[in-house]
C-alpha cells in the first residue's frame, strides 16, 4: 500500500514538471508618459458606447453593425474554432475510455487445417477500453494544451479589438457622411448665388453695363461651383455605400431609423482621461493578443523540448468474453488487457532539434511582434492626445474665420450691387467664404473623429 501511494505520488510530480521557459513579460519599450497632455474628465471604463454615442441614430447603425456586419461575423466564428482546438487539446490531458462490443467469427477450410477437418471459431467480447493516454511525465500534453488556451484568448481578445474598430468605424462613417451632406449643402447654396451673380451681369450685358470678359467670369464662376457640387455629391455617394456596408444592410432597409443630427449637434466629447501608458496599453485588446500569442510561443518550446525525453503511453481493456453470446456475463467469463509502452527517441535526423530551433524562432518573433504592437498602440494614443489638444483650437479659429468671411460677403454683394466695386471682387469674397464654411464643416468633423478615435484606442467601446 505505501509503494503505490509513493508510485502515485511520484507520478503526480512528474506530471507537474514542465520544460517551458518560465514566462515574463517584456519589458515596455515605449516611454512611461505621453509627450502630450492627458488630462480629462472621464475614465474610459467608466462610460459604454451608448453613453459616449448620444446620437440615437448613429446608435442604431453602431447596434446594427454589431450585429449584422460579415467581418465581425468571421471575427466571432474564429473564437469558436479556437475555443474548440483548446477543447480538443484538453481532452489529450485526460484518459478517454469507449465501450466495446464486438463478434468476432471465423471459418478455414479443411484443407488449411492440420487435422483435415473445417475450424471454425466465434467470440463475443463486451468490454470498457482504454485508448492510448500519455502519462504527461515531461509537461508536453500540458504545454500543448497551455498554447492552445492562449491561442484561444488571443483570438477571443483579436475579437474584441475588431469589435471596437468596427464601432468607431460606424461613427466615423457616419460622421463623414453628415460632413458631406452638409458640404453638398454649402456647394448646392453656392451654385445658386452664382447662378443669380451669372443672371445679373447678363442683364447688365444686355443694356450695356457689363463687357463679356464680366459674363465670362460670371459663367466660369458659375461652371466652378458646378464641379464642387458634383464632386461633393460623388463623395456623398461613396460615402453612404460605405457605412451600408459597415452596418451589414442598406440603411433604407433599417426600420424606424431617426433622423440624423447635424455636426454641431453631435455630443461627442473628447474628455477622456487617458492615464499612464503602463496602465492603458495592457487593457488594449490587441496588447492583449499579442501577449497571449506570445505565452503560446513560449509554451510550444515546452513541448518541443519534451520530445526528448521518453514517453509513455498506457492502453487497456477490462470487459468479459466467451464463445456464445449467452454467456458474456457468466462466471469466469472477465477478461483484460494491459499495453504499457515507453518510447525514447534514439535518432531522427535532427527532427527533434529542429522543432525546438523552430519554437525559439517563433517565440523571437512574438516578443516582436508584442513589443511592436506596444510600440504603434502608444503612437496611436499620443497622436490622438497631441491632436485633440490643437484640434479644438483650429476649429475655433475655423470658424471665427468663416463668420468673418460671410460677413465680408455681405458687405461686398452689397457694395458691388451699388456698383461701387467690381465683379472680380465679389468673385474674390464668394470663393474665401465658400472655402471658409467647407473647412469648418470639415474641421468640426475631425474634432468629432478624434474623439471617435481616441475612444477606440483607450479600449472603449464595451458593453
């Protein structure tokens, strides 16, 4: 009794051992701080995307999206192949049994047989088997089983990253597609003043008080804001296909869907806290994947340097047998099997050493790639801090600029109504305030992008 308990225990130890390195994450190598200021009202944790969202149109386009988009649909497909493998993998971990029932009967003729006569011989067997199961001595059941639980997490966290990319991609769709509506507004309202400028000198030509260089200028003008609108109608076109396609369904299908709110309207505001670089990086879900890939990586070395070693498999049968099927379950029918086998690598070519060169090879590369993602997801942050600090003063100063110029505008309709300056100048003051009022549409849409953005590069965006 104590030499099986101290079998069973040694067993148990070695079955803890494991030849993987042991894990430790890399050191960041990106700065402790942003290079810009980080301070805001609110913890990205704290506020989920309906709240940070508050157009309730964009809202059911972002709900839609979740739901209906094809590339999340594979994203979310993905994480059910991975968790399946894990499953798979785990069961190697533990001994698998099967019943077996079987008949087994044979016939030779007499001319085979010794004793000239025909042999006949049948069997029934009924017995619970067990498959071939690894006494995981060295770790390598374990390791395997490890890398495919990472695997699993990095795709599942892979899922997540889409996830949010797909919701600040709705926004930013939907934001692009208002700044155009607006900005075919702006071009659609110019193509009307010119036409009216175009009418007025024709007038003028006609009695006199205008040459044809004037009617030139006034037509060519006109042509301009023709090609502006259409140019802008174009991109309105691309713009709506693309946020159908985002959202998974043409919009015109989306039953009960408010009506959109202008830019101006938009609660998106930007006063997220982003705190240390430490502390938001390893929250980021595509951090997060990559550092599970890389735990993988170092896992499959375990493995890898476990086929060294011997391995023993155990494989056996206990059941009953008897040579009529009414007999099966009489006394001193029972019968069993035992197959222990070990088997210790002598030579194979270099396979063995090559498969550990192959996973050190590819934990080299995953600590890359970990540090790498590291370093772009810190990019991305101090970009979006550094912009969201200037953005908000080049939209002020935006628009300051276009009231400024439509006040200019008035003054010159006026003057040149008069007759009091020329036509070339009041061509001068339409193009500066065309230009003013479509850089401010276009700079309150990047304001509201950022915001979008740094949102989605805070790991914001969960339910």
């Amino acid at each position: 009794m104590i030499r099986r308990f101290a079998l069973g225990a040694l067993t148990l130890a070695l079955a803890a051992c494991s030849l993987a390195p042991t894990y430790e994450r890399p050191a960041s190598p990106v700065a402790q701080s942003w290079p810009a200021a980080a301070e805001g009202a609110r913890q990205v944790s704290d506020v989920r995307w309906r709240n940070f969202y508050t157009d309730p149109r964009l809202q059911v386009l972002i709900g839609t999206a979740l739901e209906n988009n094809r590339d999340l649909r594979i994203a979310v497909a993905r994480v059910a192949e991975a968790r399946g493998m894990y499953g798979v993998q785990q069961a190697d971990r533990l001994p698998n049994a099967n019943l077996n029932v079987a008949r087994n009967a044979s016939s030779s003729p007499a001319s085979t047989s010794i004793t000239g006569r025909e042999f006949k011989t049948q069997r029934y067997d009924v017995n619970l088997g067990l498959l071939s199961f690894e006494l995981d001595f060295w770790g390598r059941v374990a390791n395997l089983s490890a890398a495919a639980k990472a695997q699993y997490l990095a795709t599942e966290a892979a899922q997540t990253a889409f996830r949010l990319s797909l919701i600040a991609d709705v926004a930013n769709a939907y934001l692009s597609g208002i700044e155009l509506d607006e900005r075919v507004r702006l071009a659609a309202e110019t193509v009307r003043t010119r036409v009216e400028i175009r009418e007025l000198v024709a007038r003028r030509r006609a009695v006199g008080m205008a040459s044809e260089l004037d009617w030139l200028q006034a037509e060519g003008a006109y042509q301009s804001a023709q090609v502006e609108l259409a140019g802008v109608q174009r991109q309105q076109a691309a713009a709506r296909t693309m946020l159908d396609v985002l959202v998974g369904r043409p919009l015109a299908q989306i039953e009960n869907l408010p009506p959109p709110r202008s830019l101006a309207e938009q609660d998106i505001r930007p006063d997220l806290i982003a705190g240390l670089p430490a502390e938001v990086l390893l929250q980021r879900p595509d951090v997060m994947a990559a550092e599970q890939r890389l735990i993988a990586a170092n896992a499959n070395i375990g493995a890898a340097r476990a086929a060294f070693l011997p391995k023993i498999t155990l494989t056996g049968t206990v059941g009953t047998a008897s040579r009529t099927l009414a007999g099966l379950f009489d006394a001193g029918s029972g019968a069993w099997t035992f197959q222990p086998a070990l088997v210790q690598p002598l030579f194979d070519a270099g396979r063995n050493s090559a498969n550990v060169d192959i996973a050190g090879a590819r934990k080299v590369v995953a600590v890359a790639d970990y540090e790498k993602t590291l370093q772009l997801a810190f990019r991305e942050v101090a970009d979006l801090l550094s912009d969201r600090e200037k953005l908000g003063e080049q939209l002020a100063a935006q628009q300051a600029n276009a009231m400024a110029q439509q006040q200019r505008l008035k003054l010159v309709e006026a003057r040149y109504r008069a007759g009091l300056i020329s036509q070339l100048e009041l061509l001068d003051a339409q193009r500066d305030t065309f230009t003013a009022e479509q850089a401010a549409v276009q700079m309150r849409r990047q304001v509201l992008a950022n915001a979008a953005q740094l949102y989605k590069a805070l790991a914001g965006g969960r339910e």
